[in-house]
C-alpha cells in the first residue's frame, strides 16, 4: 500500500509500543504483513530486507478518527480560544432564563 500521510511514531501518542512503530513519509510503498488489530496493522517498507521486523502503522481507519477529532476540535474553538458550541449552550440558557422570569 502506498502511504498518504506521514508518520512518525515517536510523536504519536495513541501508539502503544513507540519502538515497536515504523515512520513513513507520503508515497512510501508498505508491506502490510497483518491487519489482525483494527487500529495498528504490522508492517514494513517494501523495499526493507526481510529479516528486517515488521512495525506497527496506524490503520487508515485510526488514521481518519484522528484527522476528524483533529478537524472537530479545531472548528470549535474561535479566535479567543473559547469553545463555539459551548459558548452558544451558555448563550442559550441565559436567553431562556432572560425570558422565563419575564
């Protein structure tokens, strides 16, 4: 499998073993040995000899969480670093109390 992103285990802290992890730039070509875990498949660069062991890659399912929880978390917060959706839950409920004891 060709790579489309790029991975460095040792800045990565959902890997559960950092020396056990492979880094990979964008269009490294990697040999998928095993896919048993959902999260971390074993794998190796195409090109490494094989006596060489295979590494742990993030699955692209892991992979894609990650982008999302990364996109999510960045669209809420704005310029003055409060969260969005919370400020507007707070904003709500003072508009509601406002009008409730009217």
């Amino acid at each position: 499998m060709r790579a489309l992103f790029d991975y460095e285990p040792g800045e990565d802290e959902l890997i559960p073993c950092v020396q056990a992890g492979i880094c990979f730039r964008v269009g490294d070509i990697l040999q998928v040995i095993s896919k048993d875990d959902h999260n971390w498949w074993q794998a190796r660069h195409w090109d490494s000899p094989l006596s060489e062991p295979a590494g742990l890659i993030p699955s692209p399912k892991l992979q894609e969480w990650r982008t999302t929880c990364l996109a999510v978390e960045k669209n809420r917060r704005n310029k003055t670093g409060r969260y969005e959706a919370g400020y507007n839950t707070v904003r709500a409920r003072e508009i509601n109390r406002k009008y409730l004891f009217i």
